[in-house]
C-alpha cells in the first residue's frame, strides 16, 4: 500500500469513529429518504406521498387495506399510475408565464382549478368526521366535491358543512324507487351534478375478502353487520329486502330512464371505450367520466390516461370529458389536459390528507396539487388552460 493510500485509510477510520459525523448520513447506512419524512403537519407535508405516509400509520390494516386495494393482481390499479409515468411533458422557453391562471368552469360552476373531490365511499374510515371533515377541508378553496351515495354522512350534513351544494355520485341501487327517493332528497340540496357509476357490476377484491374472513369487528368506523340498506343515504326510504347496492342488469335503457327522471346533469362514471363514450352521446348525457374506480372495478390492465385519448377523440367536444385514476401530481393533471380532458378527479390522495390531518390535510393536498399544476403549466409555457395542448406533450 503506498503512503497516500494508508494516509487516506487512516483518516477514514478516524473519520468513521468521530462524534463530529455521527448522525450523519454514510455510504450503507439508511438515508432519510422520502419513505422515512413523517410531516407533523399538514403544512409540513410537500407532497401527497407525504399524507399517505402519515395516513399509513393513522390507520389500521384493514382501512388501509380497503383504501390501497384494487382487484385481482392489481395490474389496472398498476397501470393508472404506469401510464402517467410513460407520458413525457415538453419544457418551452422563453414564453412569458409570469401569470398562470388554472381556474375553469364545468356544467356551468366556476372552479378554481380543473381538480376535483372523487366521491369514495365509507370515509368514516379514514376520520371520524369523514365526508363532513372532507367537505370542511374545500370550503376555503372552493373545489367541488361528489360525494358518494355510500358515504358514511347524509348528504343534507356534507352539503351544510361544504356551504353550498355538492355533486352527487349514484349507485343506483336494483329497486327504481329507491334510487327515485334518493334522487328526490338530493335534489332538494340544491344538487345539479349527478354522476352514475356504471363500472362495478361485479368485482373480486381478495385483500378485503381476506379481511373480511376474518369476521374481525371494525367498531372504529362501523357497526358489525351492517349493509348497503344502512347508509346514511339510505335512511328514512322505504327499502324492500331485495335492494341490493350494485345494479348488474343496468343498460342505457336505464340511463335514459334516469336522465328522463331528473333535472340534474347526468355524468356517466366509469366509461373507458370508445363505443361505450359514443353511445352516452347520443343517450343525450351531459358528460363523460372516465375512470376505472382507481383500479378497483374491472381488471383490464388498461390505464385511464390511455383511455382517455380515445374517448375524447370520438366525443369531439360534444360534451366535457372528465378522467381520474392514478394521478398524484399536478404533472399528471397537466398531461390529462393535454389528452383532452375538462377536469380531473382525485381519490386516494385527499383520502391520505383527511387520514392524515382531517379537513387541513384535505385542504393542502388540494394546495399541493394546484400549486404543481401551476409550475408545470410554467414549465411547459401555457400560462392558462386554454393554452394547453397535445404539443405540451412528446409525441
Ligand atoms: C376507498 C375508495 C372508495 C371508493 N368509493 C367510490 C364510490 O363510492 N363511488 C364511486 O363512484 N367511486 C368510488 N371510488 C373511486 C373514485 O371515485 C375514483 O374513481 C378513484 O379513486 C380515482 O383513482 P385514484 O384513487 O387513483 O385517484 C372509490 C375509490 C376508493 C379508493
């Protein structure tokens, strides 16, 4: 060993055992990477990962397991957030984007941004206060939120703690009547926006069913033995023995049936082909949402933002096209606009915030997002929304 190469050794071996590097990081030893950042805040979280690593230690196995969970191996649920990571954003230079300006309007309500709250359903899962702490935490902000008919609090609740009427998210239930009497008390809220969701005529979700084997009770959030007949949307409606909260023999006779039955605006939820977004239109639909439920619906492997150019292409503007699944950064709402879409949805990520911080961490997963939105938006040099194009994005 030459002198140079002992002299270096030594001073390693000094180095490695003084109190004056202890703590700090070294080659081996376990970095604080982004998996180990526990924010003690809302305001202390950077990203929505950040929430999901708080919210991950907030709950119990089988919240999270009901919250994280797809179908079968979970190549959909895998796929939604692959397909963001596949798209690649163009940087332009030199445009003037002192100003970004993201708010939007959609059946006719002002947005302040194209994001909007996905309805998930059982959120008293995720916080006591559940639906109503996830509409306290948009108040501020003033994003939209749909609220899902298997939400854990009446709507007549969320929509006074949200302070103005939210959109509403149908399972339209086997029994006609039923769903009518649900609509009515919607529509005396004030609600205008009704989304049907069409995409889970059946599914296997074998986390949850491992889970639910178990027979273990789940008294932090709900009574054992409970059903789809007592949610709180459920209540005060005379509910037959044979109501069921899915409804497989569902057609577009059904949807029209529907439409036919309300002033609101009716959204299908849950559309991916370009056939099924072609026979909304002429049913005479007010808007299109693609989304495959996060992953949780059918197993196609298929991600939503591949979707989603090929509804749009077949929409042709007729009518605004809306997509979720997957997306965690204001990047990906970036590229979904530039494939087309109005807006975008976001589930899990506000799930993470309300898990995590309740109606504060809603709201800064929201400020996150938007903000992200913004310095993409800078960076891709399309200072408002109409500027947004497929040229944001590599061909
Ligand atoms: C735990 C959970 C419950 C959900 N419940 C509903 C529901 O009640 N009705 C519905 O239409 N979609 C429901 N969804 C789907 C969401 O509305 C949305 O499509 C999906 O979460 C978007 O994907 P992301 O979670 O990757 O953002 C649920 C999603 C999750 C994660």
């Amino acid at each position: 060993m030459t002198n140079t190469n002992l002299y270096r050794r030594k001073l390693m071996q000094f180095l490695s055992a003084s109190p004056l590097l202890a703590g700090l990081p070294s080659y081996g030893a376990q970095r604080l990477d982004d998996r180990d950042y526990i924010a003690e805040s809302a305001d202390m979280a950077v990203n929505v990962f950040d929430m999901e690593n708080v919210a991950l230690r907030n709950w119990n196995q089988a919240h999270w397991t009901y919250i994280s969970q797809g179908v079968d191996d979970e190549l959909t649920l895998r796929a939604n957030r692959e397909g963001y990571q596949r798209l690649h954003l163009r940087a332009r230079r030199l445009v003037d984007v002192s100003r970004v300006d993201y708010s939007t309007s959609l059946f006719g309500h002002a947005l302040p941004s194209p994001i909007i709250m996905a309805p998930v359903g059982g959120l008293g899962m995720a916080h006591p206060d559940g639906d109503i702490e996830a509409a306290r935490g948009l108040v501020q902000s003033g994003h939209k939120m749909i609220m899902s008919t298997a939400a854990t609090f009446g709507i007549e609740q969320i929509t006074q703690a949200r302070g103005e009427p939210v959109w509403y998210q149908l399972y339209p239930t086997n029994v006609w009547e039923v769903t009518q009497g649900m609509l009515r008390r919607v529509e005396a809220t004030g609600a205008d926006v009704l989304f049907l969701t069409v995409d889970i005529p059946g599914r296997n979700q074998d986390r949850m069913r491992r889970y639910n084997q178990r027979k273990e009770p789940c008294n932090e959030c709900h009574i054992p033995g409970t059903t789809f007949a007592d949610k709180a949307m459920l209540q005060g409606l005379d509910v037959p023995n044979v109501m069921r909260g899915s409804n497989p023999a569902m057609d577009w006779d059904f949807v029209r049936r529907l439409r036919d039955s309300t002033n609101m605006k009716l959204v299908i939820k849950g559309i991916t082909l370009p056939e099924d977004a072609e026979l909304a239109v002429a049913a005479g639909i007010d808007g299109i949402h693609v989304s495959n439920h996060g992953g949780r619906a059918e197993e196609s492997g298929y991600a939503t933002i591949d979707s989603l150019p090929e509804v749009v292409e077949v929409v042709r503007g007729r009518i605004p096209v809306i997509v979720d699944g997957g997306i965690r950064r204001g990047t990906d709402v970036l590229k979904a606009l530039a494939l087309g879409a109005d807006a975008v949805c976001i589930g899990r990520p506000y799930v993470w915030g309300l898990g995590a911080f309740g109606a504060q961490g809603v709201e800064k997963v929201f400020r996150i997002l938007d903000n992200e939105l913004g310095i993409a938006m800078q960076q891709a040099g399309t200072p408002t929304l109409a500027d947004i194009s497929r040229a944001a994005l590599r061909a």
